[in-house]
C-alpha cells in the first residue's frame, strides 16, 4: 500500500471487487449462506411448479382439493417459517454493534465520501479511501447533509441509507485483507453512478501504523516543482474548499486532500490515481462528473496543472 | 310494451328521450368529431387500452435507450443526465400511463359485458377519466419539449425531488401531471365498485358472477385506498416546491423518510393493483382452453380479497436499508412473505384447472404458460427479497430490476398481451393468426428472460440500479451485454405483434360466434356486438351462462328473452340489482353522448397546467370550466319517480333510479367518500408520524386556538344535522322548506372552514413540519367543504325554482351523506387540534 | 350485507386492523417519543393477537358448519368456502405479525 515508485492499486478492472458474493466480512459471510440456500431452496420449488404444470397438462384425472393445500397453504408457510426463523437472528446479528468497536463516521455528499475516524477521539479526516482492520470491530455512522446516499460494500456486509436527519450504524467486521469495492446504491442525483469508493484492509497491526502515520501533517517532499505546485494551489484558492494538514486548515466543502497521492483511485473510486488523471480532473471535472460541485480549473496553464498534479500525486 | 305508470309533472322524458328513434338509433354512437362527445363504456374501453398500449410502446423505447447504453461498459450513448431523465420516465410511463390504463381499459370494456348490463353505471365517468389520463400523459411527456423530463427516478425521492436538489420545473412535471392522470384511477375505481355491485343481470348473485369481476372489484377498492397516499405526498411535495413548505425538511422537523412511507403505502399496493387484473385474466381465459370451469372459485375468491388487503401492509419492505428498528423491519418481512400464501392458493388453483380437462395450446394459452414460468420465478425471488438480511444486499441493485420486471411483465404483460389475442376478436370481428402469434409469444419469453435473469446475477455481483455507466472489467461486461441483446429480441416479439395488429384488420379470418367457446356473457353475441351489448337483458341461472344455458347461443341473440326490451321513454337503461343480494332492484338510466365530461377535464387539465406554468389566472379560468362542466353534468333533473315494467318474471315493475341508500349512485358516493377518508387518513398519518418522530419539533409548534376548533367542531355536528333535515324534508315532498334548510348549508360550509383555519392562526406552516400538516389538514377538509356548499347551491337552486318533482330527491339523499362524512372529518380535525392544544 | 357475504371481507379487514395495533404499538415503543417501554408494548401486542386470533378462529369454525350445510354446488356454498378460506389465511396473517414482536427482545434487537 506504500508506494514504491508506483502507485498504489485500484479495484478498478479487479473482478470482483463488488461483488456479494465474495464474502470478506462478517456481515457478508453470515448473508451468503442465506443467499444460497434460499436460492437452491426456492430453485427446487420453481422446478417442481413448472413440472407440476406438465404434469398437471398431461394428466386426465381433475386434482383434489390437496393440491391447493400443499400449494397454496403448507408449501408457503414451511417456507416462510424457515424463511423467518433463519433470517431473524441473522439480521440481529448484522445490527448488533460492538461496544469496542472503532467509530468511522462517513457523510455522504453529492458525490463524495467524508470519512472521519474516530469522531469523537482523534478524528482524522480522509476522504473516498476506508482503511480498515483486518478482525476488529468497526462501526459506521452513517450521515447526510444533502439527499439521501446509500453506503455499500457488498463483499464485507449489506447497505444502509445515508439520510438527512437520521444517524445510521452499520457494524462491520472485515475478515480478510485486501482491496474491495464500495458504491453509492440510493440515487442521488447526476452523478451517481460515479460515486463509488475504496476499502482497503489491512492487518491490524499495519492498520495501527498506518493510522499513527496519517494523523499528521501531509508529508510533501521538497522537490523543486512539488513545492511550486504547493504554491498553485494555494494561488488558486482550492484551499476555500480543500484541507491539507499542515499546508491549509479548516476547509470542509470537499474533500481532504492530506493524503491524496496514497488512494488507489480517484473522483469517488473512478480513475486510477496518478499525476495524469489528477491533472485531467482538476481541469475538466465538469465533464468527468457532471454535477460535482467542484468547478472545472480550466483557466489554469499547462505547467499550473503539471505542478499542481504532481503536488498532490505527491501527498502520501 | 306501454308504461301504465302516470308520468310526474316534472318528468320531461323528451329532453333526452329520443321519442322519434328506435332502439338501434337511440344506441348509436356519434361519429366523426362528435365521437370525442360519446361515453359508451366500449368506446371509453378502447381509448384507454388504445393510448395506454402507445404509452408502453414509448415507454419500451425508452427502455431500449436504457439497455443500450449499458451494452457496454462506460458508454457514452447517452450523458447522465439523458440516462436519468429516460429511466425515470421508463418507469413512470410504464407504471402510470401504461399498466394502470391498460387494465381499466379491460375493466371499462369488459365489466359490462360479463355482468349483463348495457353499459357502466357512470358513463360519463368513465369518458371524464379517459380524458383526464390522456391530458395528464401528454402532460408528462410534454416534459421532453421543454428538456425538463423528470430525472428523479419514478419513486422522486426527498430530498432529491425538492427544489433545493432539482431545479427547474422537471419535478412538478413529474407531480403535477401524474395527479392529473391519477384522477382517472380513482374515477375508475369508483365506478367498477358501482357497476360490478349496481348493475348485475338478474339473477346474478356475487357468487354467480365470474371471477375476473371479483378481481376487478378487489382491485377497485385498493385503487380507492391506495392512490390517494401518493396523491397527498404529490401535493404535499409541490407545496414544498412552490410554496416552501418544510414537509420533508430535517432542519424544520420534517422528515425525509415520510415521503417513502407514504409513496411506499401506495406503491406496494399498486403493483398488486396492477397483477390482480391479470391474474383474473388467466383465470379467465383458462377455463376456456380447458374447457371446464375454474378449480376452486371459492378459494380463488378468498385468495383474492386477502392478497388485496394483506398488500397494504408490506409497504416498508421498500426501505429495509433505511435505518428503521428491527422489530419494524421484522413486521413488514413477516407480512411480505405471507402474501405468498394467497399467491399460492391462485397460482395451484390455475394449475389445479389444468387437470380438469384437455387443454388446448393457443396464443393465449401459450402467453398462460408463460405468465406461469415468469411469474412463479418473480413471485420467489419475491420472497427472498423479503428477507431483510438477503435484502441489504439485493436492494438497489440488478436483483431488485430483475425481480420487479419478472413480476410485472410476467404477471402483468404477458396475461395482458393473451387477453389482447383472446379479446381482440370480440373488438375487431376477426381472428389474429395462430402463427405469428407463436412468433410473437417465444420472441417475447425468450428476449425477456435473457435480458432479466441475467440481472439476478449482475446485482449478486454488485450493480447497482440506475447507473448511467459502470467501470470495466469488475464483472458486470458480458452479462449487461447479454441483457441488451434479449431486450432486443423481446422488442422483436412486440413489434411483431403491432404488425399482426395491423394486418389482420385487413386480412384475419372473420370471427364466428364465441370463437374460443367460452362461457362468459361477453360472447353472446358474435363479434362484433352491438353498442348495446344486450337487446333484452338475460335472465342469468349459472356461473358459466353459456355453457349452461342452452338458450343463449342455440339462437340469434337478439331474440333471446330478458329484460328492458321494451323502451317506453326511449332512453339509454339497464337493469340496476342490489349491491348485495343481485335482485332486480331498479331501472338505470344511462346518459346519451354529450361534451360535458371532456369540458370538465378540459378545464381540469388547463389549471393543472397553468399551475406548472404559474399561470395563476389562467389556474382560475381553469378551474371556473371545471366548475362549469361538472355543474351542467349533475344538473340535469333525475329521472326517479316513477316505475316502469321490465318485461320479466310476470310483470315486474321497477322504479327508474331508485332513491335509496342502495342506489347506483349512492355507491358511487360511498365509493368516493372512501377515497377521500384515504386522503384525509394518509394526511393523519403524516401527522401522527411527525408527531411520534420528531418530538422535539411537534411540541415546540405552536398550538391551535381551542375555541375556534371547538367552534368548528360544533359547525361541523350542525351541518350534518341540515344536511339529515334537508333530505329528511325533501324526501316528504317540503321542497321549498328543503330548499331553505339547504341556502343554511351554503352559509354554514364556508363559516365551518373559517372555524378551522382560525383554529390555525396561531400555527406558521412554515416554521414546523407538524405545524405545516396540521394545515395541510385545514385546506383539505375545506376543500370537502366548498363541495357541500356548490352542492348545496344546486340543490337549493334546483328547489326553490321548482326543478324537481316528488320522487326526484336523490341529489338531497346523496348530499346527506356527503355532509355527515365531511362533518366527521371536521370533528377529526377539530379533535386533533384540541389534542395538540392540550 | 348479507352475513355470508361480510364473511368474505370481515376476516381480511381484521387482520388488517391487527396489523395497525402491532404497526402502532412497535411505532409508540421504538420512536423518538418512546411513549411505551418495549415490555408493555410486546404484552399489548401478544393481548390484540389473541383477541384477534380468537375472533378469526371463531369465523372459521362457523363458516366451516355452514359449508357443511349447505348444498353442495349452490351460492351459499361458494360463499361459505370462500368465508373459510378467507378465515384461515387472515388466521395466520394475524399470527404472523406477532412474530417479530415475540422473537425479539427489543426494538433494535
């Protein structure tokens, strides 16, 4: 996850990244087995109905009232009383929160993640990458300040709304290591099909350096063409809506930018993050995202863009 | 032959009795521009099954457009914002201006014909709604001249839909014509409930009746409670818009999810709204192919009336991902998957018919089978959906498209496009082809499930729904690929059709009588029957009239014994029966064609579109031709007061419009009354869940003045008292002392609503949410009440300048009615404002 | 209305008046006012079940005498077969909805 020389990787082209069924965390691992059985179960169902009805086509002798009873009665009921006795304390299990559990606070935005870890302790503020551990509990709480957003990474646990007003906690227990997918699944307006984001999950040790590491100040290197790519943007005024720690405080309208660089992706989990796409974006994201509520820097120069890409290519 | 009865001084017979036409020429429809004048139920049928099938066809493209631009991954066929606008529209098309029309054009079209009767009990009604979801269609897809379709998703969730997140008039769109369009459902509603109670055969118990009429009698009343939620959340949205209103505003103590349970307490019931017809198509249709009748009509009945009731209670299955308690979630889980039970009691019932006799394979029957395979698979991914942990991972994905659409076309298309071949017969008087139609029905099946069950995986994989485009090579390429193809196939299959449509107009075999050999009234005469339907109205002794009753197809129809062959007043009639028992009850008068209704819907649709334009004095021009129209359609004088003979069971007489609670158009105002206590139930329900969930703001409200609600409340007893006197008089012949009572009527209405919103004063509609549905609550009761006071002014008018005669006291036995219910939904009112006051 | 013929629409309309006092009472115990604590809300829940329950079962034993006396093949049979299943399947509707109420312990689980 550190780049060396590289950048780091992306779920984008990685197949199955979003998938339900992959099951990396607790959430998905106790619906899976759900999905399955209910699929085979009610498969069977289907071709006994349709070979009832051959049956049924071919057969000379009118059907007794049975028919309707196991039918109509008994065969929905068993399976409806098995539906339920299986699927309730599955969902109790899926709601019940950790008392240990790490808080991450997520806001939807339109259309963008604000994540902050720990809220009420150190509250570091990232954006559209999650960093999470691997076998610790963890609790989302869930806002919105704008429309409604849902928050869903199908392969650690179902979704839950984003929803203005309304606080909502979704456990999560990650189980395996690795990179997946997350998306937007409630329709929130021009863009939202391109308003997903990034999960990585590291051991828990990895995780604790990681988080020692980030709380700081963006580390920036001092290469010449960094620094006046620093300058651009402060020139520019992004600091009106994005923070730095250490380079400009206090701005909440987008995103964090602190550690920019290190995330796998771009634009809400959608371009690979590198100094070209960085570039693109900042002059045109108009046209990549159409709704974002960042306007399109293309009053900028050519060298403006490179430096300013660079910078925050730089920023891990 | 001749009346014996002495005619009443008022009874002016030759305004619209045409005394110089015979039965043919009284019957017959105007033709060229004056047909928009006609209200004959076959005429009104066909436009809605007309304009309802080029509504889906529009909307089918749209959904061509939709699987196009996801053939492929990151497309550029279509920018976002096109991508929005043509799902949302998909689906409001499809849900709004496609299968509720269609299947009151089949409700419009066959009720009549299957219960016995010469025409619907309201057929002025009907016309009125054609026309309303006609303006209101064109309405919506006007959006697309002005590039501000809807872009919210047919469901124009909060806060999305308001004017903070959607600019522009895309949303009022959206709101104002759907409204405009859902006036013909409920005016539907109404009139199935009175034309299936009021207007039977003789003979005709409710359980000699055919089944298709229980299922069009159930659907009826879940239109009549199931609509009017989303039309208080329409209105309630646009008032947001327009006005400002903080309904749905967190910030003012609103809340989003309001708008999802009141959309959601309509939308569920609406897709059973929209199965039910077909499923009562299939079973329909099967028995005929079979040749015996339906297995089990009395399960099949309680299958019916249960699955429309249980329907209501499932609605938060919609918002399992929304946060709610568990134990709520659990509830609603629970009832969704017991539905599954009447479900399965139809489904094996219609399975069960299959063993009865030898079936025969014909278009329709393959279209039953295919209704079979689809919807059982639908009906199953149903109940895993209903799953809530399952669910958190379905919803808003793939899954949730392919279920929905397995459901609807499945449930809903396919039965719709087998009583198409079956029926089309009974319309055009010719056969469509055996061939093509096979053509036409494997072209659909196969498209459709290659393009749906697919999706079933897609969303396991992660797709959620209403994405303009996807990212590469994350595992959704080939099977979106695969779904684009089979959409392409089934657009195949149903251009196909159109084509045979089209063709066999000219070049299908004429259709003999009763061409499949069913057993349905409806066939009794061989395509394509007479206007009338029935020259003398059957005397009917079986559920299956045809098969049993030799005597109706063992010689020409029109020779067939019955009633009301006789026309001593050489009006438009049918026989009218208890709602209950089916007996003989009354003569029902019909309405000759006339432009009233469109007039009416005219100026409907002009102040709904003024309002959209904020046009406001073009709103007030609009509104003073509805009021014109409706006027001249209820002022013609009743033609009750006297009896005439019908010409069955040894001299029968019956009274002609009976005024009586069990009249024809009593129902109807029981009918209307029950979807107005719906509306006014649905704004309750937006107060009391403010009120339990967002306490803080409820309490900090201000509270409504005590006295002026106590005030209003009294108002409201002392009207429903004139109202009782008024008839009460009327009914004893006092009319100038009824006309009095009701000139009291037209001055307490308007002081009763001046009660309530002075109750209102002290509460700023803006400042809360709570505060903002209390006067929601106002404004509804006294538009309730500015109906009794025009209506009482006619009445009055109509009294006092001696329009009516002894026996012609309906409107006033009507009116009573009508005031005790608005005097209960002002004590309502007034008891919910004293409540909060406390 | 005839008896038999309220007997089609009674049981339904029952269990949809059941399904109002549960939806209520898990409304007045899990939202913000909480103005039940979830014990009293749950013994509320399992007292309207029985009550309606009981009057269900009473619906469906009567209508099942009467499909019994009535000649087969005639109105009042359809109709009272169409009463008794409409009883059954309201029946256990009304029991289903006291599920969630029974299986869990507290709103939020």
């Amino acid at each position: 996850m550190e780049a060396d020389g590289g950048y780091a990787d992306s779920t984008l082209g990685l197949w199955g990244a979003q998938s339900s069924l992959v099951n990396a965390g607790r959430g998905a691992d106790a619906i899976l087995p759900l999905t399955i059985g209910m699929t085979v179960a009610f498969g069977v169902v289907f071709v006994l109905v349709l070979a009832l009805v051959w049956f049924a086509w071919r057969r000379d002798r009118p059907a007794g009232h049975w028919w309707l009873w196991s039918g109509g009665i008994v065969l929905p009921l068993v399976s409806i009383v098995a539906l339920m006795a299986i699927s309730t304390p599955t969902l109790r299990a899926l709601v019940t929160e950790s008392d240990d559990a790490l808080v991450i606070e997520v806001t939807g935005k339109q259309f963008w993640w604000d994540v902050v870890y720990d809220p009420d302790g150190i509250a570091l503020r990232d954006a559209n990458e999650i960093v999470l551990p691997r076998g610790r509990p963890v609790t989302f709480r869930l806002l919105s300040d704008n429309v409604i957003h849902s928050f869903w990474v199908p392969s650690l646990t179902g979704k839950m709304d984003m929803i203005p007003g309304r606080v909502n906690m979704l456990p999560v227990l990650a189980e395996e290591t690795g990179r997946f997918r997350g998306q937007c699944a409630e329709f929130c307006g021009l863009s939202h099909p391109r308003m997903a984001f990034e999960v990585v999950v590291l051991e828990p040790d990895a995780f604790d350096r990681w988080l020692e590491r980030t709380q700081g100040e963006a580390r920036d290197a001092a290469r010449p063409e960094i620094v006046e790519g620093r300058n651009v943007f402060l020139d520019a005024g992004c600091a009106a809506c994005h923070a730095i720690r250490g380079v400009a405080e206090g701005a909440r309208l987008g995103p964090d930018l602190t550690r920019v660089g290190a995330r796998g992706s771009l634009g809400g989990g959608m371009w690979r993050m590198n100094q070209g796409t960085l570039a693109g974006w900042i002059a045109d994201v108009q046209d990549m995202k159409p709704g974002a509520q960042m306007p399109s820097y293309n009053h900028l120069s050519g060298p403006e863009l490179r430096a300013l890409s660079a910078y925050l290519a730089s920023l891990e | 032959m001749t009346d014996t009865a002495p005619e009443s001084p008022h009874y002016t017979a030759h305004r619209k009795g045409e005394a110089d036409k015979d039965f043919d020429a009284i019957w017959a429809q105007p033709s060229g521009i004056r047909s928009w004048s006609a209200v004959n139920h076959r005429i009104v049928g066909k436009r809605f099954l007309v304009t309802g099938f080029v509504f889906f066809l529009i909307a089918g493209v749209l959904a061509l457009l939709v699987r196009t631009q996801l053939i492929v991954p990151e497309n550029t066929f279509l920018d976002s914002e096109t991508y929005n606008q043509v799902f949302t529209m998909h689906g409001t098309l499809m849900m709004f201006l496609f299968a509720i029309p269609m299947l009151e054009g089949f409700a419009v079209y066959l009720i009549p014909l299957m219960v016995g009767a010469r025409d619907l009990v309201f057929p002025r009604l009907g016309a009125f709604g054609y026309y309303c979801f006609l303006f209101g269609g064109i309405l919506v897809l006007s959006s697309f001249l002005f590039d501000a379709a809807p872009a919210g998703g047919w469901f124009m969730y909060v806060p999305l839909s308001t004017s903070d997140y959607t600019e522009g008039l895309s949303a009022d769109f959206w709101l104002i014509g759907i409204t405009l369009a859902e006036i013909a459902s409920v005016t539907a509603a109404v009139e199935i409930i009175a034309s299936i109670l009021c207007s039977r055969a003789p003979g005709m118990s409710l359980t000699k009746m055919p089944v298709l009429m229980w299922y069009f009698l159930v659907t009826a009343f879940m239109i009549a409670v199931g609509f009017p939620p989303l039309i208080i959340a329409s209105i309630l949205l646009e008032s947001e818009r327009l006005l400002g209103l903080p309904f749905f505003d967190p910030s003012l103590g609103g809340d989003p999810l309001l708008w999802q349970h009141l959309f959601w307490l309509f939308g569920h019931p609406e897709v059973y709204i929209i199965f039910l017809p077909a499923a009562g198509i299939v079973a329909t249709m099967l028995p005929t192919f079979v040749g015996k009748p339906l297995f089990g009509y009395g399960f099949v009945v309680a299958a019916v009336v249960t699955m429309g009731v249980i329907s209501f209670g499932l609605w938060a299955h919609h918002m399992f991902a929304t946060g709610l308690p568990i134990m709520s979630l659990t509830l609603f889980s629970a009832a969704s998957t017991m539905v599954a039970i009447p479900t399965g009691v139809q489904i094996f019932s219609f399975i069960a018919t299959l063993t009865l006799g030898r079936p025969r394979l014909t278009v329709p029957m393959l279209f039953i089978l295919g209704f079979l395979f689809i919807f059982v698979l639908g009906g199953l991914t149903g109940v895993m959906l209903a799953a809530v942990p399952f669910n958190l991972q379905a919803h808003d994905t793939h899954f949730v498209v392919a279920h929905l659409h397995y459901v609807l076309i499945g449930g809903f298309v396919f039965p719709m496009m087998g009583g198409l071949y079956y029926w089309m017969p009974h319309i055009t008087g010719r056969m469509m082809s055996e061939r093509i139609g096979t053509w036409v029905f494997w072209l659909m099946f196969a498209g459709f499930n290659l393009a749906f069950f697919m999706m079933h995986l897609t969303g396991l994989r992660g797709m959620p729904r209403r994405i303009a485009t996807y990212p590469e090579g994350i595992g959704w390429d080939r099977l979106n690929m695969l779904s684009t193809i089979g959409a392409y196939i089934l657009t195949a299959g149903i251009a196909l059709f159109i084509w045979d449509f089209f063709r066999h107009r000219r070049t299908g075999p004429a259709a003999g009588r009763n061409p499949w050999g069913a057993a349905t009234l409806e066939w009794l005469y061989p395509p394509v029957a007479p206007g009338y339907n029935f020259r003398a109205i059957p005397e009917i002794r079986a559920r299956e009239p045809l098969w049993e009753q030799p005597e109706f197809l063992d010689r020409p129809p029109d020779e067939i014994t019955g009633a009301l062959r006789a026309y001593p007043d050489h009006r438009r009639e049918t026989i009218g029966c208890d709602p209950v028992t089916g007996a003989p009850l009354q003569i029902l008068r019909l309405p000759h064609p006339t432009w009233t209704p469109l007039i009416s819907a005219f100026g409907i649709a002009l102040a709904f579109a003024a309002t959209l334009a904020s046009v406001y004095w073009l709103v007030g021009l609009g509104g003073a031709i509805a009021l014109a129209g409706i006027t001249a359609w209820v002022w013609e004088p009743s033609d009750s007061g006297v009896t005439r003979a019908t010409g069955i069971r040894h001299g029968l007489e019956l009274p002609v419009n009976i005024v009586d609670r069990r009249s024809h158009l009593h129902i109807g105002i029981v009918g209307t009354l029950l979807i107005s206590f719906a509306l006014f139930g649905s704004l309750l329900f937006g107060g009391l869940y403010l009120w339990n969930t967002e306490p803080s703001f409820a309490d900090r409200t201000a509270t409504p003045d005590s006295r002026a609600a106590l005030m209003a409340a009294a108002s409201g007893l002392v009207m429903a008292g004139l109202g009782w006197l008024a008839n009460r008089w009327a009914q004893d012949n006092a009319f100038r002392a009824a006309g009095l009572i009701d000139l009291g009527l037209v001055a307490l209405a308007p002081l009763t609503a001046a009660l309530l919103l002075a109750a209102l004063l002290p509460v700023d509609p803006w400042a809360s949410a709570f505060g903002a549905v209390g006067w929601a609550l106002g404004a509804f009761v006294t538009a309730h009440l500015a109906v009794v006071l025009w209506w009482a002014l006619i009445n009055a008018v109509r009294k006092l300048t001696g329009l009516v005669g002894p026996g012609q006291t309906l409107p006033d036995l009507l009116l009573m009615t009508f005031c005790k219910a608005t005097a209960a939904m002002t004590l309502v009112t007034a008891a919910a404002y004293l409540a909060v006051a406390s | 209305m005839t008896p038999l013929a309220r007997r089609i629409a009674l049981p339904a309309l029952l269990w949809a008046l059941h399904f109002i006092v549960v939806y209520a009472l898990i409304s007045a115990g899990c939202a913000a006012r909480a103005l039940a604590e979830v014990d009293v809300v749950r013994g509320l829940a399992v007292v309207a079940t029985c009550a309606a329950a009981a009057v269900a079962l009473v619906w469906l034993i009567s209508a099942g005498l009467e499909r019994r006396r009535a000649p087969a093949g005639s109105d009042a049979a359809a109709l009272a077969s169409a009463g008794w299943w409409t009883a059954l399947i309201s029946l256990l509707a009304i029991l289903a909805n006291l599920w969630p109420v029974v299986l869990l312990g507290s709103c939020t689980g």
